[in-house]
C-alpha cells in the first residue's frame, strides 16, 4: 500500500518567492522511494502535464498549471531522466 496523496486544485503561491497566485490542477509530493512506483501508476493514468520541482523558491508560476505539480522531498535523490514511458532518479 502506498501513501501517495494526489490533491485537486493547489494554490502554488507558497512554492515561490513572489507568492504569486496560481493553482494546480493536480498537485502531489514525493517524501518516500516506496511512493514512486504509485506516482508512475497515477502518471500513465491520468495523461496530464506534469512538473518536477524540488524544493526551490525560484519558480514563478504565472498562471495556473492545468496538470500535475509534483515536489520532490527527498533527501539526497534527484532526477536522472524523463521519458514518457519511466521516471529514473538516483
């Protein structure tokens, strides 16, 4: 069982320095390894955009993001590659 917690219409102003208001679609973070195969599973059924981000302040989002903002959280693993079809972090 995974904790993965996909939420609906995020306000994004606290993921930057400007607070400027923005909402996501959908919106997640990824705390745990165990939560990646989930998020794989949730991605291939929900064709969506999606957006990796860390923990970054230096996003300015500019108006709403009509996909999926996943923050990453953690610690010491970061994006290797993208495809369509996987997700490699290490």
């Amino acid at each position: 069982m995974t904790d993965l917690q996909v939420q609906h219409e995020v306000e994004l102003y606290h993921l930057n320095t400007f607070h400027v208001a923005a909402r996501a679609r959908y919106f997640t973070e990824i705390t745990r390894e165990a939560q990646l195969p989930a998020l794989c599973q949730w991605l291939r059924e929900h064709p969506v955009p999606h957006l990796l981000i860390g923990q970054a302040s230096n996003i300015l989002f500019r108006e709403d993001f009509p996909g999926i903002v996943i923050e990453f959280k953690l610690k010491g693993i970061h994006l290797e590659a993208e495809t369509d079809d996987y997700i490699e972090v290490a």
